[in-house]
C-alpha cells in the first residue's frame, strides 16, 4: 500500500495532466502506480492546453470530493496561464476545497512562471519523466517497489534520449522508445483518449522488460510489431495487422456508436475524428453493424470522407452537406468553416447541425 509522508495526499481525486511524448506519458505511467482511479489528460501545446486547462476547472468546480491533486507535467505554461490556473485554486480553495497543485518541468521557457510561484518546479538539467520520478520517490512511500526491475535504468533511457545525451549508455534505447511512443497512432487520442493511453502504457510495461536484453535496442525495434498486434488482438486468431487493428477499433466504435450517431433524414451514421484512411475499418464496421446505413470521418482540415454498403447514396449525402460528391458507396466534401476542436462532442454537435439543415 502506498501512503504519501505526512499526508494524505493517496486519498485526494487525482487530475493528471501532461504531455503527448515519451517523456509525458512515462510520468503519468507513473502515476498510475500511486492512483489507479484517476483522471488523465494529455496535451500538445497552445490550444490543447488552453482547452484542457478550461476542462480541468469544470470538473473541480463539479466534483464532489472537495481534495483535489491537480498535476501537471512536461508542459510549459505560458505566464497567462500559471496566473489563470493559480488564480482559480486560490479560489475554490477559498469555497471549501482542498486543492493540491503541482507543476513539474524542465523547458527553460518556463523560468518567469518558476520564480513566480512555488507550485511550478522547474530543473533544465533533466527531462520530466526523470523529475516526476524523483518527487513521487520522495514524498509517496513505496513508489519504488511498485516499480518493476530495470525501471530505474529506464527512466535514464528516457531522460537520455529527451535532453538527448548521446553519449549515455542508454541513449541508442532512449531512442526506439521515443519512436514507439510517437509513432502508436494506430489508436486515435482525439476519439479513443483512454484507449489510446492503454495503450502507449502497455507498450512502456512491456519495453521496461526488454532493457537489459542484449542489443536492446534492436530488440526491442524488432519486437514492437508484435507487441503492438498483441494489444489490439481480440481472440487468440492472428491476421494482418490492418485487420486485427480494424476489428479492434470497429469493436469499440461499436460499442459506443449511440455517442457517436448522427442522423440524415431518415438515415443514421456514425462520426469519427481524424481516423484517416477508414476505406477498410467503415466497411468492418458496417458489415458488423447492420443497424448504421453510412460512416464518416472529419479531418482536421474540415475533409470528410464518408462510406456505405449500398444503404445509402453518400455521393449525394456529400453533395447536399457543401457540394461534394463522389461514388455510391465512397465520397468526400469540404468544409470552410470548421474549426479544430481537441473534444468530440463539439464535433458532433457540429456536424449534426449540418445534417439538420438539409
């Protein structure tokens, strides 16, 4: 059992909020050895962290539990918003609650907001992950024995390769972690955040084992593969990786598709975000879901890319959203006025809006 030195800090609703590399998500992995109920969020920089930082304090000012451990590491708040987050604390704290705040980083830009308040601790000299650790050591009792063998040699993998020390002895492994986490885009964040968590979590479990191995790094590039397939794998039958990855996504889009429903006339679809390339999982999905007449997916850009399985005409489904077109079962259109959103619910919302308007 973990207890925190000279608090109860275990007992706190826990927020985490950190960053979308290596280094990020290694100290939530940590973390959630301490709180295995918690909140996780993960941000780029600017308007994901802007857009976070507004979702944290709707879900304080809406909890329940009045002790509350908001951290946040490997992110570089800008002065607008330390000042923006301090001021909130200071206030709920002032309504009744009991808010821990933490900040831990090392990109030096953060320096101003270091000197201005004591919750921002701020070490350049090493990455987040490696100071994260040395804090949670610190004031929780036990962390270490949470942590499996070789963690310890792995957290200077990672500390290596992110304030890139090409002469450490673990900085070659540093680097295939760094690619294993950038590239684990098979599971979309934007639709699938907890999902998508799971997983760069089990592929970071999973990489702790191979670091002693013998050319580890090369090991563990030819191993992550099958690693990924393992995780994705529904069944104990092996196939191509696009289809144990199709069957895996259409699996959760088919259990959430009442979240995920929009409706065209008569018809009803389901909308994803930023999936790419979804010829192969749309036409899983709606062999397996009889039920959904059209599938569509919205970029970034405002590109929607729409399928069906002869349910439904989608070229004049596109054609009559903004003029697109395409073939029966296959088309596209573009949208001007859509703008980047980080929460799926708004994109929804906006899309029905069109189809409502029709």
């Amino acid at each position: 059992m973990i207890s925190n030195k000279g608090t109860t800090m275990i007992k706190y609703n826990f927020i985490h909020l950190s960053h979308t590399d290596l280094d990020g998500y290694c100290c939530q992995y940590m973390t959630k050895k301490i709180y295995t109920n918690a909140i996780y969020l993960n941000a780029n920089y600017g308007f994901e962290v802007k857009e976070n930082i507004k979702y944290i304090f709707g879900l304080i000012k809406n909890s329940e539990k009045k002790d509350i451990f908001l951290l946040i590491t490997d992110i570089n708040l800008s002065i607008k918003e330390a000042i923006q987050i301090d001021d909130f604390v200071a206030k709920q704290n002032s309504l009744g609650f009991n808010i821990k705040l933490q900040l831990l980083d090392h990109h030096i830009s953060g320096l101003k907001c270091a000197n201005r308040f004591s919750w921002y601790k701020l070490d350049d000299t090493k990455s987040a992950s490696k100071i994260t650790y040395e804090y949670l050591k610190t004031n929780f009792e036990n962390f270490e024995k949470t942590c499996e063998n070789g963690f310890d040699d792995y957290i200077k993998a990672v500390n290596a390769v992110d304030i890139w020390l090409e002469k450490d002895i673990y900085f070659e492994y540093g680097k295939v972690l760094l690619t294993m986490i950038s590239k684990s885009f098979e599971i979309n964040s934007l639709m699938f955040d907890t999902n998508s968590r799971n997983y760069r979590f089990y592929l970071i479990e999973k990489s702790i084992k191979l670091i002693h191995e013998k050319d580890a790094n090369i090991k563990l590039d030819e191993t992550l593969y099958f690693l990924k397939k393992d995780f994705m794998r529904i069944g104990n039958t092996n196939d191509t990786f696009e289809n144990i990855r199709s069957q895996y996504i259409s699996k959760i889009l088919s259990d959430e598709k009442e979240k995920l429903m929009v409706k065209y006339l008569n018809y009803k679809g389901i909308l994803t975000y930023s999936m790419g390339n979804i010829s192969i999982l749309a036409n899983k999905f709606l062999k397996t879901n009889n039920d959904i007449d059209f599938f569509m997916d919205i970029n970034k850009k405002g590109r929607i890319s729409i399928r069906s399985n002869d349910k439904i005409d989608v070229s004049k489904l596109a054609f009559d959203i903004n003029e697109g077109g395409g073939h029966k079962n296959a088309a596209g259109v573009s949208l001007n006025d859509f703008r980047e959103d980080i929460f799926y619910t708004n994109i929804n919302n906006f899309i029905q809006q069109k189809l409502d308007n029709i």
